[in-house]
C-alpha cells in the first residue's frame, strides 16, 4: 500500500523533487518551514522552484519554538495561497504535522522534505495536535511524496538525531506491549508487522554509534527505520505496532507540560526515557517464577472503579471524561472477566516470559541512548522525581490497551 511515491532519502534531493514536478501538472506551490528550517533547506528549495518557473509562496512559521496548534495553523492558512497549490513542508515532525493538517483541510496534496531524522510520522494520516490546550491526533492525510536530503540530515541539530533515534529503538516496547495485548486482552495483532517492526530495531541498533556521530549511514539507516516504522503503522491502520508504555508516559508528560504552560521537549526524546522504564518493568517481570505468579495471583483483587477514576481524574484533571471513556474495558470488568483474565496469565506464563525475554536490559538500554546522543534519565529532561512517578503511574490510563504496566498491576509488582 505503498501510496506515497517516491521516498527518496539521499544527496541532492531538491534536484530529484525538481525532476519529480517535470511529470506533474502542478505549477503552484506553498513552501512550510519555520527559520531553522528555511535555512537548512527551504530556501534553497525555494530558489530551485523559481529559477525553474515555478510559482511559489513561502509561509514563514511564526516564532522561535513552533508547535502544532491553532496559532501555527491559522497562521499557514493566512498566508498560504488560496485555490490549486501543492504544499511542501520542509522540516522535521512539527512542521510536517502543521502541513498536513493545513493542506488536508483545505483538499491540496503535500509534498514531505524532512530536514532531520526525529520521529516516524513524517508518513503518518494524524497530525497531533493541541487544540484548546489538549492533544489530539486529528485525522489528516499522508504525503503524496518524500524527499530527504541526506547531508541535510546529517547536518541536523544533534537532539533531533537523538530523538528520532528514541522514537525508533522505542518500538522495542511498543511491540512487546502489544504482544501482551494480544496474548491477554484480544488486541488485534499482525504477527508479520511486529516482525518487521523488530527487525527496523535491530537494524538501528547496528548502527548506534553511527547515529550518534551522524554519519551518513548512521542517519540513512535511522531515517529508513522511521520510514518503516511510519509504514507499519499506516498498513495496519492503527499507531499500536509503534506505542506502547514508552509513548503513554511520554504523552502524559507533554500534556502535563502543555497543562502547566511550560516549553515541550522532543517527543523521542521522552519516549526514549519512558522506554528505560517500561523495559525495568520487563527485567522486574522476568525475575518472576512460575509459583511466584501463582501467588501473586491469588491474592490479585479487581481493582475498584472508583478508585481507578478518581486516579484518572487526578492525573487528567482537564480531561479526564475522555480518558474514563478510553478506559471503560478495564473499568466495567467483572469479577468474572478478571478471573478469566487471571487464569489467561496462567496459561500464558511462558508466552508472557517469551516475550518480556525480548527486551532489553534497562542499562543496556541507556548505554545505547548515550551512544547515539539521545536522553536516558527523567533528569535529563528535567522533571522532578514526582513528575516523573506521575508518569509511571497515570501513564497506562492513556489508551485502552494492554501494556506491561497493566500487567503489573495485576501481579502486585512495583510501579517505578
Ligand atoms: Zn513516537
């Protein structure tokens, strides 16, 4: 389902989009970067389009820190040209995501030039967004082609490197997360996807100190993963080969920041370390035995209703009806269901141990974030020690899915 087309990740690709646009019958184009962007790339992109006789009109994304909300789409839509035009975002998520939002809206194609390897949405339908102050993945559209300048993103800023490579190694919970979902909870599940979701992991990691050096095949190999990642998740329709634990806690962060009006960090960024505590969790489930579990599980209770809402209530006070509603799988669960739930645990232990199996080491780990110039402690995002217990224990709320902290939960192990 391959409908974005080309993806070119290589040298000199505003000469392979200007090769492109000779089949196309587009001669408008709006150009999206923001400053850092425009210099890195966008003005070049612009010159190019011109000198070839093309119509274009740059839109300037407002301000220093630009992110993906009423202000900045306003703003594209202001100054973008009214009736036929092709966007092109040139930049990295933010500037992608306030693009798609903005051309899907207005029914104009766009065209993704990614200036550094950050995330794995530069493929994406959803654009996340905050609107009145809570974020939201609105349903967008994908590009209708890429080009990724690779000097270019070797040349990005060495956080944005970083993140992009949290945001992919990540996947290393999400999948076993939704392995776990689909052993206990019936999630759907594409044995074929999680494979080769595993196998893009496997393949960044190769490369880490590349990554962390920029070099070229370091950052081919985690822009490629990206890619794939972003894929998977448009083939099997849903964010989940790509989400686990590791993105619930770094969303509740970012709502957190957002709530309190304070500046964003990078989104990988903050998966990276939410993915040093998802994979504690794994090391704390492995160490479980056979008749441990058996224990642990005849003393689990249901967990009552009205304490997970008021937990809901005071971890998402602007949203918790929302989140409630998200959760209601869990919460309307019987005595019944849970121990139907229970003896799956029982049945399963071994798949459970097969799958925690696969992670990593949670000092494996940040010694791989190191390398590649990603963070790997709630320090070095700078949130406190109750921030980030805050994550650990309202993160799991987010969605209704299994993950390993669910699972924990009912096995009585500690939360940290
Ligand atoms: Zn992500």
């Amino acid at each position: 389902m391959r409908s974005i087309d080309p993806i070119y990740i290589g040298k000199d690709a505003t000469a392979v989009l200007l090769n492109y646009l000779k089949n196309d019958r587009q001669s408008r184009f709006a150009l999206v970067a923001d400053k850092n962007t425009y210099r890195a790339l966008g003005d070049r992109v612009e010159r190019a389009l011109k000198s070839a006789g093309y119509d274009v009109k740059t839109v300037m994304l407002d301000g220093d820190h630009v992110h993906t909300d009423e202000h900045q789409i306003t703003h594209t839509l202001i100054h973008a040209p009214r009736g036929d035009c092709t966007f092109i975002a040139v930049g990295s998520g933010t500037v992608t995501d306030i693009t798609r939002f903005v051309s899907f809206h207005t029914n104009r194609p766009f065209i993704g030039m990614p200036t550094a390897p950050s995330v794995d949405g530069f493929t994406s339908i959803g654009a996340p967004t905050v609107l009145a102050g809570v974020k939201k993945t609105v349903y967008c559209q994908p590009p209708i082609a890429i080009f990724a300048d690779i000097d270019v993103l070797s040349s990005a800023p060495h956080d944005l490197v970083g993140a992009g490579y949290g945001d992919m190694i990540g996947k290393m919970t999400s999948v076993a997360d939704w392995t776990l979902g689909s052993i206990l909870w019936n999630e759907p599940f594409d044995p074929a996807i999680a494979e080769r979701s595993k196998k893009a992991v496997a393949e960044v990691l190769k490369h880490t100190d590349a990554i962390g050096e920029q070099k070229t095949d370091g950052i081919r190999a985690l822009m490629d993963g990206l890619i794939e990642s972003g894929f998977l998740m448009l083939e099997f329709g849903a964010s989940r080969p790509a989400s686990g634990t590791e993105h619930h806690i770094s969303h509740y962060w970012e709502m957190m920041y957002i709530r309190e009006g304070r500046a964003t960090q990078l989104h990988g960024a903050q998966v990276a370390v939410g993915m040093v505590i998802a994979a504690r969790q794994y090391a704390r489930l492995r160490k479980v035995s056979r008749e441990e579990m058996l224990e642990r599980l005849e003393g689990a209770q249901l967990p009552l209703r009205s304490a997970e809402i008021a937990a809901i209530q005071q971890g998402y006070p602007s949203m918790s009806a929302e989140i409630i509603r998200d959760n209601l799988p869990f919460l309307d669960m019987t005595e019944n269901d849970f121990d139907m739930l229970k003896r799956r645990i029982v049945e399963r232990w071994e798949d459970i141990q097969a799958v925690a199996a696969q992670v990593a080491d949670a000092e494996t780990i940040q010694e791989w974030l190191r390398r590649a110039g990603a963070p790997s402690t709630a320090t070095e995002l700078g949130l406190s020690e109750a921030e980030l217990s805050a994550g650990i224990r309202y993160g799991h709320f987010l969605r209704e899915r299994f993950t390993v902290m669910k699972l924990s939960r009912i096995l009585g192990l500690a939360l940290e």
